[in-house]
C-alpha cells in the first residue's frame, strides 16, 4: 500500500507508523497512530465465509451465493484470533465472499478488539444498514472499506446486480453517520477507468475522504478477465490521474487521502513523478519512505487464511496453501521456511528474473505482484506483466539510491487495513 497523499503532499495517516517508521510526524496533529514502529508480524486478511450477495466479475475468492461448507465456526475463529495476538498480529481484516453474510461477524469483530488486534473490514457495502453500523463500531471495528467500482451504471453492471450502486453509498452514509472511519476500494480496469475521477469527486461529496485504488491480481475471477485489464500505458496514466487528482484537492485545500495497492512498480513511479513535479529534493524523500516501506509484501508482510482455515501468500493468491490452522498454528505455518516457494519469496531479490533483476528500484518493488507473473510466465520470480516503467527508468542510477537502500524493511501491510 503506497500513500500518494502522504509522498506527494505530506499528508499525515493513522498508518504512518506502520507503513513508513513516521509515527512522530503526527505528533502535533489529532491522528492517532495504528503503530509507532513499522510491523514486525503480518497483517492477516480472514476470509470469513465464501458467499456473497453479489457476483462481482473480477472476486479473487470465486465467492458464490450460498455459504460453503466448512467454515470456521464462531469457537474456531475466536480461537484463531487468540492464535493471531499471541503472535503479535497488528491487523485481522475481515473479507469474504461478503463478510456481512455472517451472523456471528458482530461477535468476531468485538473478540479480535478485546485482544488488542485491529479489526477492519472489506465489504460491498451493500448490507450495511444503520443499526449494523452501529453496533460494529460498538464492537470495535476500526475501519471499513467499501468496494465500488465505477458510477452506477458500470459499478452495477461489474457486481453484477442492479442498485449495487445506490445501496453501496447508502451503506458508506450508515457507516459515516454512525462514526466509523470509511474509506473506497477501487479496482482500476479497462473498463471503469474513465469513472475514477467521477466517483472520487461523488463519494468525497457524500463525505469520503480515504480512497484507494486497487490494480487487478490475476486470481480468482480477476484471472478470467485479464483481457480488460489495463495495458502498461494506459496504467501508467492511471497512476498519474491518482496523482494529479490527489495533489489538486491538496492545492484546494481538501485533503483526501489517495493510496495504490497491488503494484509496486507505483513505488518506482512515484519517484520519477516527484523527480518531474516536485523537483529533486521531494524525489529523494519519496524514495527514502518508500525504502522503509520495504516493496511489494506477498509471504512477508500481508497473510491469507480462507473459510477453511487454508493459509494463503496473499488474499489473491488462493490457489496455492501454505498449510491450515486446523491442523497447525497459524505462527507455525507462517514461520516453516522449509516450504521452497515461501522461502524463495523472502529472498525474492536473489531470484527475480528479466527485467527485474537489474532494475534500480529493484528495493522499492521487489518484483512487485508474484502472482501476475505466475499467471503470465509460468514462473513466480518473472517480471510482472504490469510494470510500466521506461527502460531509461529502470536502468538509472538516482543519487540518494544507495543510501536509502540500507534502510529497507518492513513495511506496510499491502492492503487497504487502516
């Protein structure tokens, strides 16, 4: 997860501490700080049942509209987030499926709080009346992010259910109105790019002012519609519109804060944007954040358990398990570097292929989404399809490279949790 907000304009987040070691920052400010150190444990994404109410075409989780068998049982899950405190987990984020679809997801919230576990939640919105709201901020629920993707007609027609739209925004009202911090998911495609700026503007009137704007993984259903994923080019462009967007309501003085997720070849871009817009100076601060912020987390510093109990790299990457709590620790499973691919991931630097391997932003990146390269190449450690970077910008060498380099870590979780 990068902050355009904070790189570009200086914004102060409630995640700072986690993300970028910039905890202090806030001090004469009211943004009280998730962490005041980088984590040192993974953020956990729990998906927490398998259906949904709507058909989104791009779910990574293949969520369908019955509940599957075999989810963890309210015992189960409270049991598995004692497992997460113990361990020193910063952050459950709550996801599906639709998470909503739970009865006992009140329950579970408030358990992961009275455990000092930050819970959040990914929804569509949709279900969330005003009672609802109520009674998960009542429990503890730090954050909710909302998915729409795209002004009504397309978001719709992308979730697959007319009115998706309209109940998505009555539920970002209910959550706003009961005082819980809320914020939009948008997955950029072919597709809906040209709403972007429309919803922004839209939804900041109706008292948005967090957005964070997904690239598409390829897993799930998002894997059966790569072909209206966005080119390189035209990513790029996107990136920039973020950018230029976040920086014109900073210059309006409305401040909303703009983060990308999904691939760190924004880290890169992000650099080279401040280089032309900001000037060098701006360009080395960038960079010297992103370098704490430590690349893309997959194996690292983002973690997936499903339904089931199967842990996962990340919440994209679902075809591939690790290992299930209900037969070991989730600390267990996490820190067994025996499994190849999960060992090969933690040095991933010392196996990126092609274009990758000699990029100077090769420690801001980190190769950015293993999973998109897989689903291209064949090969986890191939360069993304997605980097959208020129050839002269990877092969550069800046100036302030070499010494933010040694600062490189861990650091931020890579999803919308905030």
């Amino acid at each position: 997860m990068i902050s355009v907000s904070k790189l570009l304009c200086g914004g102060v987040a409630e995640g700072d501490g986690l993300r970028y070691d910039a905890a202090a920052e806030a001090d004469d400010t009211d943004v009280e700080q998730i962490r005041e150190r980088r984590q040192r444990r993974p953020v956990v994404v729990w998906n927490v049942t398998k259906g949904c109410n709507l058909a989104c075409q791009h779910c990574y989780a293949d969520a369908e509209a019955e509940r599957a068998p075999g989810e963890l049982s309210t015992r189960e899950g409270k049991e598995f987030l004692d497992e997460l405190a113990e361990y020193g987990v910063p952050v459950v984020l709550f996801s599906g499926g639709e998470p909503l679809v739970r009865e006992d997801l009140v329950a579970l919230v408030a358990h992961a709080a009275d455990r000092g576990i930050r819970p959040v939640l990914s929804t569509n919105g949709t279900l969330i009346t005003p009672p609802r709201a109520r009674r998960l901020k009542e429990a503890g629920l730090a954050y909710a992010g909302v998915s729409v993707d795209g002004l009504p007609e397309r978001n719709d027609e992308f979730r697959g259910r007319e009115g998706a739209f309209a109940a998505a925004v009555e539920g970002i009202e209910a959550c706003l109105d009961a005082g819980l911090k809320t914020g939009l998911r948008y997955t950029v495609t072919e597709a809906n790019r040209p709403d972007l700026e429309g919803v922004v503007d839209l939804l900041h009137d109706v008292g948005l002012d967090r957005f964070c704007f997904y690239h598409l993984d390829y897993g799930g259903r998002g894997a059966g519609i790569r072909d209206v994923d966005l080119s390189p080019e035209r990513r790029r462009r996107a990136v920039e519109s973020v950018c230029d967007l976040t920086r014109e309501y900073h210059a309006r003085g409305e401040e909303i804060e703009t983060l990308l997720v999904g691939n760190y070849c924004d880290a890169a871009f992000l650099v080279e944007y401040a280089r032309e817009e900001l000037g060098e100076e701006i360009a080395k601060r960038v960079y010297e954040y992103l370098a704490v912020n430590g690349g893309d987390p997959t194996g690292e510093r983002v973690a997936d358990v499903d339904y089931q109990g199967n842990v996962h790299l990340t919440q994209f990457w679902q075809g591939y398990a690790l290992g299930n709590v209900r037969d070991r620790s989730f600390a267990r499973i996490w820190e067994d570097e025996s499994n190849p691919l999960l060992g090969r991931l933690r040095e991933r630097e010392q196996h990126l292929s092609g274009r990758c391997a000699d990029c100077r932003y090769r420690s801001v990146c980190r190769g950015a989404s293993r999973l998109r390269a897989l689903a291209v190449h064949g090969d986890p450690f191939a360069p993304d399809p997605q980097c959208y970077l020129t050839s002269e910008e990877r092969r550069g060498d800046p100036s302030f490279a070499a010494d933010s380099d040694a600062s490189a870590g861990a650091g931020s979780d890579g999803i919308d949790a905030d």
